[in-house]
C-alpha cells in the first residue's frame, strides 16, 4: 500500500493544535504532515514491520 498526500493548504492552513486533534480524532488512521503542510495519510504496518519493529526493541531492552 501507498501513502496518500493532501494539499488542503488552499482551503486551511492546519495549526498544530488542530493536527494533533484531528490524529486524536482518528486513531485508525496513521496522519503525518511534510514540511509543506501537506497532510499525509500513511496506510497500517503490515504484520511482517510489525514483527521487525518488536524484534528491534528486544534487542534495544536485552
């Protein structure tokens, strides 16, 4: 899957205040923004990231 970039800065410039409310919001969907201030909607790790992601932590605790 691929992320899918919004550029709302026409219609709304998203403070940070704002931007935290909307991933509060919508805690299924993973939200990122650029340095543009293009939202980002970034798709769900997949169960092989998630299973690298927790080996890197045990080895990060061990």
């Amino acid at each position: 899957m691929t992320s899918v970039t919004v550029n709302l800065n026409s219609i709304i410039k998203l403070t940070d205040e704002q931007f935290y409310q909307l991933c509060r919001d919508n805690p299924d969907v993973n939200f990122e923004r650029n340095p543009q201030g293009e939202l980002i909607i970034m798709p769900p790790t997949g169960g092989g990231t998630g299973k690298r992601n927790i080996e890197i932590a045990a080895e990060l605790v061990i």
